[in-house]
C-alpha cells in the first residue's frame, strides 16, 4: 500500500510518501511545498493546491493522513492560516478521489515512539530508524509526514 503523509502548514508543507509491504517500509519521495511570507495568500495557497495536486497525479497514493489541527486559543490568526492550506490539499485530495484520514499529534508520537509527549527529534531517529535511514538530513515537516504515513500503516494493521 502506497501511503502519503502531509504536515500541512502554510509557510513549509512537508510530505514524505511509503511504500507498505508485509511489515516493511519503503520511502519512496519526500519533501517540502515551500511559500515566502511575501507572498499574497491566494498565491501561497495556490502554490500548495498546485504542488500537491501535481504529487498526488504524479505518485497515486492509496489513502492521504493529515495532522488534525491543534491551535492554542492565544494564536486564532495562526489556526485560521493553518486551516486554509489544509484545506487547499484537502480540496486536491478530493479532486484525486483519494481517501483521507487524519491523526492528532500525540496518536502519532504515541504509535512511533511509545508516548505521546515524545520529542520532535525521539520521533526524527525512530523514523529513521523504521525507514532504515543512515543519515537524517530532512525536515522535521518531513519527519511528521513520514511519521503520520508510518502510524496509519500499524493502524490499518492492528484493525486486521
């Protein structure tokens, strides 16, 4: 089963795409959709709608797995710019006809590393490790999208 992880955000999306066969994890792409703050809205969203649309067409992933939306009430602004580029890669996943599931943040960190509360760079060298990969040299925004692909794989497993 071919998996696409996405960490949306508006200024660095990161996506990382597995390739899920028995217990074994293939990386097959990885990278960031990237938008300058200098930008207009309606161009970043649309640099974002049209990247994925393109990874999407080009990859053709069995199912896409979002990070759900956490926002802090102090930061409304930062939620409701959050919410957009989700819901422009939302839209291309519809445009595809290609399932989509979403996880918080803690079930992912809690299906990598074994707890919820884990750090950014605990969840980095599991993926790596998962992956079988010497060397990190990507994003965080990568490691989460792997990570979310990655725990959508043993959820589908542990339903079996």
């Amino acid at each position: 089963m071919r998996i696409l992880g996405v960490d949306p955000a508006l200024s660095i999306t990161g996506y990382g795409i597995i390739n899920v066969e028995k217990n074994r994890f293939t990386l097959l792409e990885a990278g960031v959709i990237k938008t300058s703050a200098k930008q207009e809205l309606t161009e970043r969203l649309n640099t974002i709608h049209a990247a994925m649309d393109a990874l999407l067409l080009e990859t053709k992933p069995a199912v896409m797995v979002l990070e759900k939306l956490y926002a802090h009430h102090r930061h409304p602004v930062t939620a409701y710019l959050l919410g957009q580029a989700r819901g422009v890669i939302c839209l291309a996943c519809a445009q595809h006809k290609i399932p989509l599931v979403e996880y918080a943040a803690t079930r992912v960190k809690k299906a990598i590393v074994g707890k919820g509360q884990a750090s950014k760079m605990q969840v980095q060298r599991m993926v790596d490790n998962l992956l079988q990969l010497k060397h990190t040299t990507r994003s965080l925004d990568v490691t989460d999208a792997l990570a979310l692909a990655i725990t959508h794989s043993y959820i589908l497993k542990s339903k079996i």
